[in-house]
C-alpha cells in the first residue's frame, strides 16, 4: 500500500521521490511530506511499511508501532525490500517515472533510507532525516549522491557515530554532504510534532531540494 502524488498539470514521465515515513506509519503528515514533493515536481511516492498488518489507518494502538516497525522485532531490511519493491513497480510505468529516483524519509524512516542507499542501487540521490547509522562495511555499495539532515542536539541518538559514518563515506567515495540545524531537536521537520522548528525546517527542505536538483538528473 502507498500514498502517490503529482501534479495534474504535469504531463509525461517524472523525476521519482520515494518517501518513507516515521515509527507511526503513513500518517497524514508525511502524506503531505508526499504531495510537497509533488509541488516540487516530482511524483512521490510514501510507501506505507504497516500494510503487512492491514495498513497505518488499521492501527488504531500507537504502542503497536514498535512491534510491527522496529528491531529487534523486526529485521530493517524487510522494508528496504518494500521499497525496492516499489522501484520494480515504477520500473513498470515508463509514463508516470524516468529512472531518476531519489529517497527521503525521517527518524526510523531516515534509517531506512540509509539502509536503502546501500541495497538499492537504482536511486540516484537520498535525503535521510536524522536517521540511525547504516551498517558501515555497506557504505561501498552506495551509488546515491547523499544529504545527510541532522539535529544539532548532541543528546538526538541519531548523531551517534556519525563522524564514523562521514569518514566511511569519504573513504568509499561516496558523495556526500552532512547538515545540522542550530537550535534543532530529533524530528525537527514534523510540524506536527512539539520539536518543530519552522525556519530550520524550511531551510532543511530547501537544502534538500537543491540536492535533489543537482544529482537527480
């Protein structure tokens, strides 16, 4: 199950943006996330990771989300194939997306874009959010020109080992650039959330959107 946005006006085949979403399923927050995308340009696409267990609208126990989404319960690498699944399928719809494929998501979502731009060799540039450090003898495989968007809160648990991670990329040669926002907390981009920060969340998207234009061509 997914959650596909793009403009009416646009016609002929689109650069493809592949959203992944947080802990809490394909709220409508990142449905949004979705069509901002969409706006941009783009067709995205939010894969909905919960649809295993009859979709995010069939949760009605937030606690579930742990059990369906987070390890050790469940191996990460499941949903990196649902979204490898998901290029296959836009592989088969030459007239809604151009090979041009790009990756963004947040927090546990960011993980997973991580995770993806090592087993995923189609995507051509990701943007994980604050997203938990992706296995380090993989970096090698990563094709994607990535921007790594952080907090600036020493305590956010994705800033663990990230100097790591940076001097793996650099090693790899992977392209690369990270970012961390003065005054930010974990989620900060989540404007629905109570560590929203708006101008360091526009300036996030901006950034990010940059990057895609630079490298998803």
């Amino acid at each position: 199950m997914a959650y596909q946005a793009k403009l009416k006006s646009a016609t002929g085949p689109l650069a493809l943006v592949l959203v992944c979403h947080e802990n809490r399923g394909l709220t409508e927050h990142i449905r949004d996330v979705v069509r901002r995308f969409a706006k941009e340009g783009y067709i995205a696409c939010g894969v909905d990771l919960v649809s295993r267990a009859g979709g995010t609208a069939r949760v009605t126990d937030p606690n579930q989300y742990s059990a369906l989404l987070t390890a050790p319960n469940v191996n990460q690498d499941q949903f990196v194939g649902d979204f490898a699944s998901a290029v296959a399928y836009y592989k088969t719809k030459p007239d809604l997306a151009t090979d041009k494929i790009g990756m963004n998501g947040y927090c546990f979502g960011g993980g997973i874009v991580w995770r993806s731009t090592e087993q995923i060799p189609e995507l051509k540039a990701a943007a994980p959010f604050y997203g938990a450090l992706p296995p380090l003898d993989q970096v090698g495989n990563i094709k994607a020109a990535v921007l790594g968007v952080y907090s600036s809160d020493p305590n956010d648990f994705a800033n663990n080992m990230r100097d790591q991670l940076d001097q793996a990329l650099s090693a790899a040669s992977v392209t690369h650039k990270f970012m961390a926002y003065p005054d930010t907390r974990h989620a900060f981009h989540n404007d629905t959330g109570a560590a929203y920060n708006r101008d360091q969340a526009l300036a996030a998207w901006r950034d990010m959107i940059a990057w895609f234009k630079q490298y998803l061509v």
